[in-house]
C-alpha cells in the first residue's frame, strides 16, 4: 500500500495515492489523479503537495475509468504553483469524445499565474457544510490565518441550501457510478472490496426523482455561490478535517471536498501548514467556475502573504 512520506504510519489519502505521495517524495515533479469526490485535494493536503482540480469539463477525461460524468475531474499534483501551471496548460482542451468539454481559446495559465493581481485579493473564509468536522488544531491554525490576513479576508456563512449538497452528491455519485460499474457488479462482485460493495448497493436504491433533484440543485446552488463570488476573489476553507490519519486502512474523510466537487468549481489545495505532528496540513483555495488561471494567481498572492507573516 502506498505510505504517505512524511510518515509511512499514515495513509497518504486517496484516491490518487500514489500521484500525491511520488510528488511529495521527489520520485516525479507532476502526477495526475482524479477527483470524484475528495481524490486530488484531500491526498495533496494529506502528502504537503499542491493539488489542482480544475473547473469540471475543462480537462478530457477520454480514457479515465468512468465512474460518475456529473461529479469526475481530471487533476494534478506539483510541488511549485509554476508546475501546476505549467501541466494545466497542456492538458485544458476539447474532446470531442468528452460531452462536457467545449472548445476554448488556449489559456495561458503560466503567465496569468505569474502576474501580481492588480488589486490585493479578498477572500472569503468559509467554514462549509463540514466544518463540526474539523479538529481542534485546523480550527486554531485557521483562526490564526484569517488573523494574519486582516482586512484581506471575511467570514462568510453559505445559503441553507448549501448544508444539503453532501447528501445530494452522495446521491449522484452513488447512482452513476453504480450504473457505470454495472458489468464489474454482475460480473465480479465478489472480487469487489466490502466498501464498495455497499456503495453499490445503494446506488440500486436510489429513486429516479432523488437522482434528478439532487442533479437540478447544482445550478441553483452555483447561481447562490455567483454572488459571493462577485464580491471575493476566492474562498478560503480547509482541504481536510485535519492532518493525515493514522493507518492505511482508509484514505480519510472527503467531506471538505464534497460541494466544491458537486459544483464543479476550480479548486487548489496549497501547502501552507502543519499539525502539532509535523504533517501537512492543508489550505484549500475554491474560485467561479472558469476561472481557473485567477485561482491560481490568488493562490500566489496568499502563498507570498503567509512567507511575509
């Protein structure tokens, strides 16, 4: 099983275990993993790399396993914000064999990354649907960000509807992927861990009317999510309950990943922290949908301020 470097006694996180762990243990300077739900931005948190899951659709996933068309990104693993922009750029395009592409102007990731915003980012500091999941040291250590960002950062609560969006891509995700892993199920169940046994088997229950209301929420709650947005220039909000876990027996808790992952919006984790154990700790920075190449010059501009305090 794949260990997590700064600690082999730990899990690295998952799903992308061994992109997150080879960056973060210099075997390779770029990797690729997938998001479903947590998979880039929790193990990039959990191994100290930066994590990058780009606006949904900007990335063919022509070829990847397909387990859910509505939640599945393409993403990336680097230790520079200058290699993340370097690999995006390679990889945003259209596919005319991945229905959620479009075809794009290319977009100069590099250079828009490297540039100093013309005005000082405001951020929005989000607690999020998952935050009574947060353990004591990520509460302290963002208390003590928000602290050293002053006037550059405020606290925003999300719309009620917002609480609701861990049960609604629950229920996608379980859905879909049940009917993507169709054959695996009646062929093979057998060979299937228990976890994901179960996973599908819920995924048999679910009714047609849940699946199409939880999937009629995602535009309603990225319309709530504009406002904030035409305000902010990014939110700010934890990429995991806390540092990684002990053991190998399971990759950890998603749940800080879960609405940005049903919204489809960019999302970077960045290795700003530690714990009180020395792990990684990680931050994560969420923008607009589209807006991938300003996330990652926010991303900058925050990583600056922190070496500055």
């Amino acid at each position: 099983k794949t260990r997590n470097p700064h600690n082999p006694e730990h899990t690295p996180g998952g799903s992308s275990s061994g992109s997150a762990a080879a960056v973060a243990a210099g075997m390779v300077p770029l990797a690729l993993g997938s998001q479903t739900n947590g998979s880039v931005i929790r193990p990039a948190a959990f191994c100290g790399v930066y994590g990058f899951k780009p606006t949904h659709g900007l990335v063919p996933r022509n070829g990847i396993l397909k387990l859910s068309r509505t939640l599945d990104h393409v993403g990336m693993f680097a230790r520079t914000l200058e290699d993340v922009a370097l690999l995006a750029e390679q990889l945003v395009g259209y596919d005319e064999l991945d229905p959620d592409t479009r075809p794009r102007a290319r977009i100069p990731f590099q250079t828009f990354a490297a540039e100093e915003p013309p005005l000082a980012p405001l951020l929005a500091f989000v607690k999020g649907p998952a935050w009574e999941r947060a353990e004591a040291e990520t509460r302290e250590a963002f208390a003590e960000l928000v602290g050293e960002l002053g006037d550059r950062v405020a606290e925003v609560e999300l719309p009620d509807t917002a609480q609701r969006a861990l049960d609604w891509h629950c229920t996608i995700m379980e859905a879909e992927m049940t009917a993507n892993l169709d054959l695996e199920w009646e062929k093979g169940r057998e060979q299937l861990s228990e976890r994901l046994r179960a996973l599908l088997a819920r995924g048999h229950e679910v009714r047609a009317l849940e699946y199409q209301q939880a999937l009629a929420r995602i535009p309603i709650l990225n319309e709530g999510f504009g406002e904030i947005f035409t305000r902010y220039d990014a939110i700010l909000t934890p990429a995991a309950p806390g540092t990684a876990p002990k053991g190998l027996g399971a990759t950890g808790d998603p749940s800080f990943c879960t609405l940005w992952t049903l919204l489809g919006v960019p999302a970077l984790n960045l290795p700003l922290m530690r714990g009180g154990n020395g792990l990684p700790l990680g931050v994560q920075l969420v923008g607009p949908r589209h807006d991938d190449a300003r996330l990652l010059r926010t991303a900058r501009w925050l990583h600056a301020q922190v070496l500055r305090g």
